[in-house]
C-alpha cells in the first residue's frame, strides 16, 4: 500500500531524507581499523531478503527519503545484489528519489560498474587508504589492490563519478595524504579523509590510530591552498577546494567536531534493525513489523516512533582508559 509522501522529523525539526542500508555486514576485506580478522557474521537466517529490504526501502521512500545508499560490510558481495539495485532504480525513473548510490571498497567494481551505471547509480564511494600496494594488503588483510585499481577504472569507463574515502590513520597514511589527493584529483575524483571512528572491538588499539582531521588539514595547509565551499553531497562532510589540484577535499570529522546538527540521516542493518545514529545504540526492529502483515501500515507506524526517538548527537569517544570501543556493534553492521 503506498503512502503519501510526507517528510519524516524529528523531535529536533530535522528532515529526515538519508537512508543508508547495509545489505550483508560480510565483506571480503578485513581492515585492520573496522573489523577483528577472525569475524563472526550474522547467519544468512537472520538477513532480510532482497525482496524484503526492496520493500522496506520503498516504504521509506514514501516517507520522504530521496537519497538511498548502499552500503555493507562489501555491498556488492551480497548474492543477487544487484537484482535489489535494478528494483530500486524505478524510483529513480518515477522522480520519487533522486539519487541511488552505494559505498564499496572496489574489489568487486570491475565485475558491476557496468550493470550499476544502467540501473541508474551515477556516482559511488570507494574506500581507499593507501597507494602503497604492500601497505594496502596489511591494512585489508585480505585485499588485492591491483583489482581494487582495475574496479576504478571500469567505473570510470562505465561513467560513474568517484568519491574517495580513506580513512585517516596515524602512522600509516598520514605522509601519504598529500599523494593520494593529487592522484585522486588528477583522475577527476574527489577525496574524503575519515576519523577513525571507536565501533566495533578490533585486534589494533585506537588510541595508537587516531589522527585528529584539525591536525591533518593544518599539515595540508603546508602543502596545499585550502578554501571552504558549501558544497554538500547530503553526507557529513565538510569540503574544501584545493587550488593547487583543482578538485575538492572533505573532511568527516566524527570526533573532533560532529555533525549532528544538520543530520539527515538513519541507518537500516541487513537484518531490519533501524539505528537512528551511527554513534547510539538505540534502534529498532522493523522486521518483526514488516513480517507481521502484507499491508506496509505497520512497518510506517513503526519508523514513525523510531524516528520519534532519534537523538540529537552522538557520544564517540576514543577512550584512553578502558581502550573500548564507544558502541559495540561494528561498522559493517551498521553500514558507515
């Protein structure tokens, strides 16, 4: 049953039009700074069917959302993943949402750049924190960086706009910064660097990793003529325009200054579960109610209240005396 479109608030006046839906917390990577290397994932009994989250998915739009984001663990590591993106590209044709796009880390992008370009998807995020092959193997465990570049370029082929994201760490990419930006503006892509975010028990101590994105941009600041723009992408970031390049460089800066006042955004797991903040873990349980009946009232009732509850900011902090992470729950869970 469809619904009128109304924009979905919350109890601070903020429209709510973001969705991000992590459609498997599987991934074929094991970075070092988002996941243990031995990872228990959820049983495939538990995930929600493409069926289901296209339907879930669609209930939102109707709700407001106009932007969808994929996200994973590894999106494109989800079996059939892409009949879910066909399904969703008719609300791209009805005018219903106006972008769908996902983040991925690139392994799987030479196999679907092609097939993500005809269902409607014209740009996407590939998370990327070294050029370094030897350094990328070491921080994804698992990863084959010359399929990572080969995916990059049949995106591009493919026409799709790339964002880098890469994830600042102390003492591992932090004199590669000024590198990577001039590669990624030199092949028309922008780049966004990442505070390490405190989610999820790892093997690695965060502490040793953080690098506070104020310390990063002043070091830039040696280097490169930074201007702050408005440009906005519908995400957190914060951008600049980098003169020397060109091209522009944002700034996700969780932890030295969030950007929950203007958050538009809530997040859906592949297994129905609703978090409302990437950095709470409140959240609730839309696949009872998406089970409970064919008609989709109580599925809409039910991200009413959820949305109801959503709070005004989140709580990380990287924490030097217990070394615990701020929410238990990995990032792969949740989607980024």
């Amino acid at each position: 049953m469809a619904f009128p479109s109304g924009d979905m608030i919350d109890p601070f006046g903020r429209a709510i039009s973001y969705l991000r839906v992590s459609v498997t917390d599987r991934c074929d990577f094991r970075c070092t700074y988002c996941m243990a290397e031995d990872m228990s994932f959820l049983p495939k009994k538990d995930l929600l069917t493409l069926e289901e989250l296209e339907r879930l998915c669609s209930v939102f739009i109707s709700k407001g959302v106009r932007k969808l984001r994929l996200t994973g663990g590894e999106p494109l590591v989800r079996r059939n993943v892409m009949h879910l993106i066909r399904d969703l590209s008719r609300h791209l044709e009805s005018g219903a949402l106006e972008e769908l796009t996902l983040t991925t880390n690139g392994s799987q992008l030479s196999r679907f750049a092609n097939d993500l370009f005809q269902f409607g998807v014209r740009r996407i995020n590939v998370s990327l924190d070294t050029l370094d092959p030897q350094k990328f193997r070491e921080i994804t465990r698992w990863g084959d960086f010359s399929k990572v570049m080969s995916g990059i370029d049949a995106a591009q082929a493919a026409g799709l706009k790339i964002k880098i994201n890469a994830v600042a760490l102390k003492g591992f990419n932090d004199h590669e910064l000024p590198d990577m930006l001039r590669w990624a503006h030199g092949r028309g892509m922008d780049l966004t660097v990442i505070e390490t975010m405190p989610m999820g028990e790892i093997d690695l101590d965060r502490t040793d990793q953080y690098l506070p994105l104020s310390k990063l941009r002043a070091d830039l600041e040696q280097q490169f003529t930074l201007s702050d723009i408005p440009y906005k992408t519908g995400g957190p970031a914060r951008y600049v325009e980098v003169a020397e390049t060109g091209g522009r460089l944002g700034f996700i800066t969780p932890m030295t200054h969030n950007f929950c006042e203007s958050c538009n955004r809530v997040r859906l797991t592949c297994t129905g579960t609703l978090y409302m903040c990437l950095g709470q873990d409140d959240a609730a349980d839309l696949r009872s109610a998406l089970r409970a009946s064919e008609g989709d009232e109580a599925v809409s009732r039910a991200i009413d209240e959820a949305i109801s509850r959503k709070p005004k900011g989140h709580d990380f902090v990287i924490d030097r005396r217990t070394r615990k992470p701020a929410v238990a729950r990995h990032m792969s869970v949740t989607g980024g």
